[in-house]
C-alpha cells in the first residue's frame, strides 16, 4: 500500500501541468499513465511543432453548455503565464498565423519542459499503470493499480476525451465521472475533417491535395481559412473548425472566392475580357487544375461574352455560396479534440473540484469544454490544470 497526498491520472498536458504546479507549492503528487510514454498527444500535435497556445486565446475561444465555465481558469493562468515558462526554458519559437505559437524545433521541446519541471519539483510519475478501481473512502479515495493499492486526498481525472485512439485515448475519465454520480453530455468527434460519399466525391478526389483559401459557414458560425481537398472529403483548417458546430445533415456553405464580390466581379470580366473562358479567369485564382474542373463540372465553360445574365448569377451562386451536406466526419480515429463530456455544471469553475464528490477534480478534455483550432485547446489544459492544482 502506498500513501500520496495527489494522484493524478493522465500525463497529458494537462495532468502535467496541474502535477507540477502541484507538488511545486509543497504537495506530494503521484502521476499515473496507462500508456507508455508521458505526453504523447503533445509530441504529435501540430504536426510535430506542438501549437502549444494562442496569443488571443479568450473564453469565445471556447464551446460548452456552460459558456462561463472557463473563464475562471483563463483568467487566473493565461497564455503569457505559460509563454514565460517557455522562454524560461529557452525553447525557441514562433507566431505561424492567427497568433498561433509553434516550436522552432520539435514538440518533445515542451515535453521535456514539462518533464523536466516535474522532476524538479519531486512528483513521481509512473507509466505503464493502469486503473483497475477506485473507491471512495472517509477522507480521500482507495485505487487498485497495477502499481500497487495507492490512498490519495485529492483524485485529479486528467484523461482527454476519445480522439485518436491510437494514441491511448480510452473513455476512462467518463467512466469515472459516472461512478462519482456525474452527468455527461453527449460525446462527438471535434476539429475533424468531413466525409464525402455523394457526387462530389469524384471532384475532392480528383483534387486531393489542393488547398484553397475560403470563408465556410455552418448554423451561425464562420472561419475564414484554408480548406484541403482529400481522398475522403474535405479537410483543412477552416472545415476543421466547423466540425465543432456541424450536426449531421446540416448543410454546410463555403465562399470560394471570399476575397471578391463574385458577381460583380464576373459582369467585370465579361465587360473587360469578352473573349476570355471561364477557365481561363478562374485559373487565375485557383490552380488551373480546380479551374478546369469547376469550370467543367459545374459549368459549360466557353467566352464570358457568351453568358446570359442567368448563367452568371448561378455561376456567382455557386463560387461564392457552395453548399455541401458531407456524409459525416473521420470520427475519433483523426479528431484532434472531444465535445462534450463531463457536464461543467457539476464542477468548481473555481477549484475543478466535483460537487458530486469532495477531493474528486477533473481538468483538461474530460470536461464539455473544448476549443477552437490553434492552439485553444492546449492553453484550457495549462489554465484547467493550474487551477485544480491550486486546491488540491
């Protein structure tokens, strides 16, 4: 039997985080992972550069039943917080776009950051434990691990949510959650690319690998970003964005041109260039592949002196307002975040304490709060993390 005053299951980032501030103001903090390696979510995000906050991160970064929930843990632990620990361990950087800060190098940089903070502060990590029960006792809680049996005070569910399966995500933390007396809210793959089954599939597969600047829009909500066409559908920032809000059998409406009034712009060119195709116009904006396929598929290309007024406002219909109904998303298997989760409404805003369970908390993705693409999500689990670790 061993004896802690924490223990904190899930040595992602935010399990990390909570664990080093933890033991950094004098608490003794078991940190314990199924998996085999700490942070694995983080090395791969990114694409290996680990997006690790964002400049402008705010509560509207934010979705959740519960909109104010996260203000507290935003506010008391920000993102300058945690660009100070970064230059305070020399890791090189920089701002990509939208206030979007990356690596200079590689993830493992903040990784090791966070490891190295770990181990200055004394917390004890182990990996390769799995739980196999957790009961409450009068004061604190009993877990049966692979480890040993382990008493704590305080229980912190650092666990994520289900994306990405490959890389360890299990519905654990919810299972816990239920065990303690706690609502969830209905889980579903977020920042996803979508699936397309019907006609359309022909032209993103012909175009796999094309990406194109544009404003897509879903129930109220737009992003204007790059979409990528694939093998499977859309991809891309911007349709990755709108997942989050996309519900299946919603439309989903994208402006390939959102830098021009397209019908005006068209009555220009038919005005200017008479003589000009269709194509030929278009392929000054898109790749001159798009423009041939657009211009084929969707229309009967020929010299813009040959269009009636008609045919252009459909043509501008269809550039600036594209509708497409995808079939679904990738799910969890490429979802770099969960929505919903544990229902925020049981929970401190304050400590990330259950008020279903006293020395019970939760932080991270296991909570119904999740954010927008660009590093949002990483800066919830540096705040949710520090602010549980303040009370635990």
């Amino acid at each position: 039997m061993r004896s802690t005053e924490v223990v904190i299951i899930g040595a992602g980032a935010a399990g990390l985080m909570c664990a080093l501030t933890a033991a950094g103001r004098g608490r003794k903090v078991m940190l314990l992972d199924h998996a085999n390696k700490a942070g694995k979510k983080i090395l791969m995000s990114g694409g290996g550069r680990c997006n690790f906050t964002n400049m402008y991160t705010e509560p509207g970064n934010f979705l959740s039943q519960n909109e104010h929930f996260c203000k507290s843990a935003l506010a008391r632990y920000t993102q300058w917080d945690f660009i100070g620990m970064v230059a305070k361990h020399g890791v090189p950087y920089h701002e990509k776009k939208l206030g979007q800060l990356f690596c200079d190098n590689k993830s493992s940089d903040i990784l090791q950051m966070l490891l190295d903070e770990c181990d200055q502060v004394g917390v004890s990590l182990h990996l390769d434990t799995s739980i196999q029960h957790i009961e409450k006792m009068e004061s604190g809680y009993l877990l049966q691990t692979t480890l040993d049996q382990i008493t704590c005070e305080s229980l912190v569910i650092a666990t994520g949510g289900l994306s990405i399966p490959t890389l360890g995500a299990t519905g654990f933390g919810y299972q816990v959650a239920r065990q303690f007396g706690h609502d969830l809210l209905p889980t579903r793959a977020g920042l996803v690319p979508f699936t397309i089954t019907d006609q359309l599939k022909e032209l993103c597969t012909e175009l796999s690998g094309t990406s194109v600047d544009c404003l897509v829009s879903c129930n109220d909500q737009s992003f204007r970003e790059n979409i990528l066409f694939t093998h499977r559908g859309l991809s891309g920032p911007a349709i990755l964005q709108i997942s989050s809000f996309w519900e299946s059998g919603d439309t989903v409406e994208i402006n390939l041109m959102p830098d021009h009034d397209v019908p005006s712009w068209l009555q220009q060119q038919q005005a200017e260039r008479p003589n000009s195709e269709l194509k030929t116009l278009l392929g000054e904006i898109f790749t001159k592949k798009m423009a041939n396929l657009l211009a084929d598929s969707w229309f009967v290309s020929k010299p813009m002196k040959q269009y009636t007024h008609a045919e252009l406002a459909d043509i501008a219909e269809k550039l600036a307002s594209w509708k497409v109904v995808p079939a679904g998303t990738e799910g969890y298997r490429t979802a770099e975040v969960t929505l919903g989760g544990v229902d925020t409404r049981e929970v401190s805003s304050k400590t990330m304490e259950s008020l279903k369970s006293p020395g019970l908390y939760f932080i991270g993705e296991v909570l119904d709060v999740t954010g927008h693409l660009g590093g949002f999500n990483f800066q919830w689990a540096w705040a949710s993390g520090y602010a549980a670790a303040q009370f635990v």
